[in-house]
C-alpha cells in the first residue's frame, strides 16, 4: 500500500519560500508519475505542478510557473515542491499524489488520475 506524507508547510511572508516534501513508501517511486495539489478554503483542489516518472519532464500550472519547481529523489523516496516568490494567493492546503505509469515521460494534471494522496501540509502566506 503506497503512502505519502508530506511535510514543510508553515506560515510565510509575502516574497518568502519553502520547500514541501512527500515522503513516499510502500512502492517503488520510480514506477510513479507524482503530482502537487492545492486546496484553497472554499475552493474546489487545483493542480500545481507534476514530475515524470524519472523526473525528466514536468508541468505547471500557470499560477506558479517560474515560481515553482517540482523535483524527485527516487533514491531517497521524496519529492519535493520547491516555492519561491509566494504570494497571498498561494494559500492552501497543498496536498501530494502518486499514479502508477508504465510510461516514463507521463506528466498528469488530472486529479483523477492519480490514485494515491497524502493528507496535506498547510502553507500559508501572509500580506
């Protein structure tokens, strides 16, 4: 059974930067294309940023584009969602996900298809 957990939300300045992390176990990471997700309150969970399977291609989403930068320690079993330049805007949840792939270059910004998510890690960025 896959399990996520992450870690490394808080309370941030506008301007400031963080860095979640998804500790993954019970499977092998590398056979899965891993996500980012975010809820903000009142708001419907909205997609954030994917990583490859073997991390060679990533998406974002248009909010957090060249702010944002997803990468992937295979080795060590994390992901991680590097956060820079972070406005009030970000606020949310921010939730992980995994989804099993046979296809080594598949990005997803699909939250159906992802079959696994974490419990979430609240980020919070203050004005």
């Amino acid at each position: 059974q896959v399990q996520l957990v992450e870690s490394g939300g808080g309370l941030v300045q506008a301007g400031g930067s963080l860095r979640l992390s998804c500790a993954f176990s019970g499977r092998t990471l590398s056979t899965y294309g891993m996500g980012w997700f975010r809820q903000a309150p009142g708001k419907e969970r909205e997609f954030a940023a994917a990583i490859s399977r073997s991390g060679g291609r990533t998406s974002y989403a248009d909010s957090v584009k060249g702010r944002f930068t997803i990468s992937r320690d295979n080795a060590g079993n994390t992901v991680y969602l590097q956060m820079n330049s972070l406005k009030p805007e970000d606020t949310a949840v921010y939730y992980c996900a995994g989804r099993l792939t046979y296809l080594s270059s598949s990005v997803s910004s699909t939250h159906g298809e992802y079959d696994y998510w974490g419990q979430g890690t609240q980020v919070t960025v203050s004005s």
